[in-house]
C-alpha cells in the first residue's frame, strides 16, 4: 500500500525520526511537502477564510487559525494525489507519529480492508469514540466501525474514492482536516463515511505519549498561545465537560489505546 508522509521542509528532525521508524521496519513512503499557513501572506489567509466560511449546521461561523489552515491544505493536496492516483487505498500520516511493529503488515496489502470501507482510523484519538462491534480481528487488535465524532488526522488509511469525494465538494464545505474527515456534525460528508478504527490503536501522536518521549512541538497545526488555545483548556475542565465524560462511558465511549 501506498504512504504518504506529510513533513514541512524545514522540519528535518521530524523527517529523520519518521525515516528511521518506517526504515526499521521495511515500509517505503513518498514525501510531500507540508504547507506553513503562518508564512502565507494576510491576503492569502484572508482569501482562503472567504471561500470557507466554516458556517455548515451551525449557529455562527468558525474562523481559521493559520495552523489549522496550513493543516487542511496539507492534507488536501494528498487527498488531491490519491483521487488522481491508482491505487485503490493510501495511508497518509503527519511526521510525529509513533508506530507499532504490526503497522508493517497492515501495510503490506489492501486485500484484508472490508468491503466499501472509506476510512481507517491508525492512530489514537484525543476523545473517546463509540465503536461498534468488530469486523474483523488482526493478532491483539481488532478493526470496528466508529459510531461518533473522533479527532486527530496524524495516521489513516483512506480509499482513492473516498478522496475523490473530498477534493470534489464545494470550498464552502471545507474544514480542518480531522473536523472533515470525522466530525459528525460539523462536516457535510463524515456521517456518509464508513470509518473504523484498530483497537489498540497502531499509530499515535508524539504529543500523547507520556513525559519521556520525543515531545516534538506541534508545529503546522497548532498556534500556541492563541485565544483559542487557552479557551480549549479552560473547557476541557468545565463542568459540563465532565458531565459529558460521563456520560459517554456509561454509553460505550471508548478511549483508544496505543
């Protein structure tokens, strides 16, 4: 199977740690080249804000932030290579990922996807997920169908179809990458999709491991110190966060090991 590794240019620390790991373990990739959307220019940044205002099923638009920006875009133009490719399922992954040995085997062929699958989710997700029962199961891990809204894009099987779709909507349907692909209200199209996860997980961001680790910066997504920053982590303690924690391991919300 095919694999993408998406890496800005300056990012060589990051190309060298994702060499060595796919390098160890026999899996060849093609590099493509990630967009910065904190060099773009004002004028840049403000006509790609115009063309996707983010108002799909809700209340008030949701501006861009620049990182999120230069993420999308990143990830677009590999869905744009795969829709235009021949292959019938790519991976993609970002350059911070961690991965298991049996990565190596998932990705040796596409013969084992389910039938009509559009997505498969590699890696962990920052929220808990409902999984519905598995499909199918590969040595301690097995593959199920997700039944709600999942983040994070860093590592994830997707069919040239599925691809297709994606660069064909509209610009006014666009979203950051993982809100497109998983997001169940916020996105035109995830609902449509028929998306599964492996249990454990074989891929995961550096940013959740535990202290000891490699702990790259984020650094094409992420715009530390913005407003948005800082409001997200006064709502990840709010009270009515903690309502919806529990509330969704009563339901069968599933945090993704790795």
């Amino acid at each position: 199977m095919k694999a993408y590794l998406i890496n800005l240019d300056k990012d060589t620390h990051r190309l060298a740690f994702f060499r060595a790991n796919f390098n160890r373990l026999g899996i060849p990739f093609e590099r493509i080249a990630a967009v910065d959307g904190r060099v773009l220019s004002e004028d840049e940044y403000q006509q790609f804000m115009s063309k996707r205002p983010r108002n799909f099923n809700r209340e008030k638009t949701k501006p861009w932030l620049r990182g999120q920006m230069g993420c999308f875009l990143s990830h677009y133009n590999v869905w744009k290579r795969i829709a235009e490719g021949r292959e019938n399922y790519c991976a993609v992954f970002e350059d911070d990922i961690h991965v298991s040995d049996d990565l190596k085997h998932v990705l040796q062929s596409d013969t084992w996807i389910p039938r009509n699958t559009d997505i498969i989710r590699l890696e962990t997700s920052t929220n808990r997920v409902r999984l519905a029962q598995p499909l199918l199961k590969y040595k301690s891990r097995q593959l199920h169908p997700v039944k709600s809204t999942s983040w994070c894009a860093g590592a994830y099987i997707i069919s040239r179809t599925t691809a297709q779709r994606l660069v064909a909507l509209s610009e006014k349907y666009h979203e950051p990458a993982d809100v497109m692909l998983y997001h169940f209200d916020e996105s035109v199209i995830a609902r449509d999709l028929r998306i599964l996860q492996f249990c454990p997980a074989l891929c995961t961001q550096d940013k959740h491991l535990a202290e000891g680790k490699v702990k790259f910066s984020s650094n094409i997504e992420f715009d530390t110190g913005s407003v948005a920053g800082i409001t997200s982590k006064i709502r990840r303690y709010s009270p009515l966060t903690l309502l919806t924690a529990i509330y969704r391991s009563c339901s069968g919300y599933r945090r993704i090991e790795f």
